[in-house]
C-alpha cells in the first residue's frame, strides 16, 4: 500500500489522452522497471530509517489516513478503545502520530497514551504531533516483537496495518498480549492482500498481480489470520470484521495500490512481460474510459479481550 515514495498525483486525463510522443516515456509502466526505487514502501516499512527518504513514509501514511474508508475504521477502533475508560493505552506501530494526537484528544485527560515504533524518523514527527498532549505521551523506540515495557502496563492496547510489514506477526501478537492487563482490550486492524482484486478480462493475469502484490509484504494475509493468532495468544471474546475497499477511479486505486510501479517491478521480476505490463496498463485506462474500472481488497478489523486471572 502506497508503495511509491513520491506520491505523484496522476493527472487522468493525461493518462487518457498522453501526447504520443511521450507516451512511452511518461505513461509506460515498464520504463522505470529497470531498477524499483529504494524506498519501495511495501518492504520500505520494515526499516523506514534506513529507506533514504524517511519522509515518504510520513506523507503515505497522512494520505492514506485521509481516505474515509480509512477513517472510519480508525474511528470505529477509538470508539472500541473509548469504550473501555482505559487509563494507559498503547499504540502500537505509532508512526507519525497521527492516531496518537487523535487519542489526545478524545480520552479523558487523565488517561496516558504510549506510542511504540522501530523508526526513530518517524517517532520526531509524532512528537511534533503530540506536543499538545507531552505531559501524557510517552514516545518509545522499540522492537514489537520484544516490547520494552512490563506486563500488563496497559489496559488497552491497538495495532493498525503495522504486522503486514512484520515477518513473525504472532509474535507481535503474544508480546501485546502480554502487556495488556487483564480485562484489558486489544484492537488490530490489517490488511488480508490475497483478496486485492483489479478488474482485467484475463483472470489468470489478474490472480498474478495479486499474488505480486501480496508477496511484496513480509505477511501479506495477516487479515484474516488475526482472530486465530488472537486466539492463540489467550485472548477471549474475540470479535472479527471484514472491511472492503472498493475504488471505481483509477486515479485513487493508483495512489493506493501504486499499479504502475507494481506492474514495472512484475516485468523486472520476469513475473509479466514488458508487453504484458503495458497492455494491463493500457486495459485499465481503457475500462476508466468505459466506466468499468474496478479494484478492491479486503481488511480485517478485530478485537478481543485478555481474561481476569
């Protein structure tokens, strides 16, 4: 999701009508195939400090938040939180802060938030954000999967398309488990990528740009595994929702899902020919022409609660 660092906003009508001489150089999405930028943000996330532009990852993360579809399950996973009077919460894979100064400001003002995150760029933004809330916000850098804090520390604890990026997800699973206090609550939202559906008439060709895209993450399924590594972590009363993205415009799905780098670095990989990753290109702007573009994919918003011993 969002896997290119600069976010160029594509101009549609370009894309419908690009001058000839220049359409293979600007619209050919094998042309940068040659070699994927370094901070591709699908593997990006994993080591954001290390990407050579740690503020790409800053403004996918704002655009994505501005997607309504986004919003509403980050509003419904506060109002999960809200729910509990929780005094301490945690925000797992804090980022940039964003989450972290909503929390601010819709707990009461007794309650504390910790923001735990790996990247030490992403962790200055966040305490820009939360300047606010300073006496109640603790920023940690920490590895999720050994978090730096004592069991049961919070009573309430949140997780959101963070694990697609991580290789042992139930790990990190077992270790938020572990420091939420019994009764305490424990919300996760993510991604289940097997289900990522962009409309070509050859499906064959369209189950490939799935399986391409998934594989880009660390846990591209972890969606729909999250109730069962819930489960396994000794969380009980678990609830499990799905949540489908539907994008009718090209130019929303091409910021989202980024499908022109995806298909430059299928020709790179031999997973498409050049010829096969133009024609794709070429078939979805068409269907924006016919009003019969479609893509989509499934998440999972999930919720569970850590039994009084």
């Amino acid at each position: 999701m969002c896997p290119s660092a600069t976010f160029p906003e594509p101009l549609l009508q370009q894309s419908l009508h690009p001058p000839t001489a220049n359409r293979n150089k600007t619209h050919n999405p094998t042309m940068s195939a040659s070699e994927p930028p370094p901070q591709y943000l699908a593997a990006g996330f994993r080591d954001v400090d290390t990407s050579g532009d740690t503020t790409a990852f800053t403004r996918c993360l704002d655009l994505l938040s501005d997607i309504p579809f986004f919003k509403e399950i980050k509003e419904e996973s506060f109002r999960i939180i809200t729910g509990t009077k929780p005094k301490h919460v945690l925000d797992a894979g804090c980022g940039a802060g964003t989450d972290l100064a909503t929390l601010g400001s819709i707990l009461p003002p007794a309650s504390r938030i910790t923001g735990i995150d790996a990247s030490a760029a992403l962790l200055a933004t966040a305490a820009e954000r939360t300047a606010t809330h300073r006496n109640r916000c603790l920023l940690i850098r920490g590895d999720l999967t050994r978090i730096p804090c004592r069991d049961g520390a919070f009573s309430c604890s949140r997780i959101d398309r963070v694990l697609q990026h991580i290789p042992e997800p139930e790990q990190v699973i077992r270790e938020l488990a572990r420091v939420t206090a019994p009764g305490g609550t424990l919300v996760a939202f993510d991604n289940d990528w097997d289900t990522l559906a962009i409309s070509l008439s050859d499906r064959e060709t369209s189950a490939r740009l799935t399986r391409f895209w998934r594989d880009s993450f660390a846990s591209g399924r972890i969606g729909k595994d999250l109730a069962g590594l819930f489960r396994d972590a000794g969380l009980v009363d678990v609830h499990a929702e799905p949540r489908t993205l539907t994008i009718v415009g090209l130019s929303l799905a091409e910021k989202v899902f980024d499908i022109r780098m995806l298909l430059a670095r299928m020709a790179q990989a031999g997973a498409l020919t050049p010829a096969e990753a133009t024609g794709v290109w070429d078939e979805l702007v068409r269907r924006v022409q016919q009003g019969t573009f479609s893509s989509g994919y499934t998440g999972y918003l999930v919720w569970g609660r850590k039994p009084v011993e």
